[in-house]
C-alpha cells in the first residue's frame, strides 16, 4: 500500500481504523524483497482521497506493508503516477537482480 491519506467511506469508528494502520508495517519502498514475495497486489492511494475503507480492510486482512517514499523536507506528498512509478522501477530492478543472480549461479555450476 502507497498512500498519502486514508478517508472513510463507511461509518466505522476512525479511532479502530486509526488503530489498525499503525499496526501495518511501514517500510521503505525498497525494504521488500519482492522476488520472495509473490503474487503481489499494489494498492496506489489517489492524491485528493486516497484509499477507501475496503481497500484498507483489503490489505490489513492480508497483512500488507505500507510503503513509505522518503520526500524532502517541506514535501509532503507525490502525484500518485510519480510514486508508482518509482515503485515499479524497484519491483523491475529488483527482478532483473534476481535473474541475473540465478543465471551467474548456473554458470558457475557449469564451468
């Protein structure tokens, strides 16, 4: 989960929706190995609503991560395509990473 915001689209008390996202684990965008984690399902919050209540509920009940994008100070948020994007370019380095590490073990086997 990428997000900015949480709002409400139900009548849930927000103090236990408040409580369940700090009990989501917030890491780097680059903290998870995502070669060791797969199927994975990115939730982009939306710049002016961020993610719905179900989305939320989505990715507690999965135990999802919080992906946190370090920003400069005075910044406080991304557009929500630049944060995919940077998002995405990880998840593509960490792949090719992956193969070319299974490729140089094979061809150490084989020399």
């Amino acid at each position: 989960m990428a997000d900015n915001k949480l709002v409400s689209s139900s009548n849930e008390n927000i103090e236990d929706t408040t409580f369940r996202i700090e009990n989501v684990p917030f890491i780097p965008y680059y903290g998870i190995d995502v070669c060791k984690t797969i199927p994975i399902t990115l939730i982009i919050g939306g710049e002016t609503e961020g993610l719905s209540e179900n989305a939320y509920k989505f990715i507690y009940e999965r135990q999802g991560v919080r992906l946190n994008i370090p920003l400069m100070s005075g910044i406080d948020s991304l557009n929500s395509g630049v944060a995919l994007g940077i998002i995405l370019f990880e998840i593509k380095k960490q792949m090719l990473l992956n193969v070319k590490q299974n490729y140089d073990r094979i061809e150490n086997v084989y020399q």
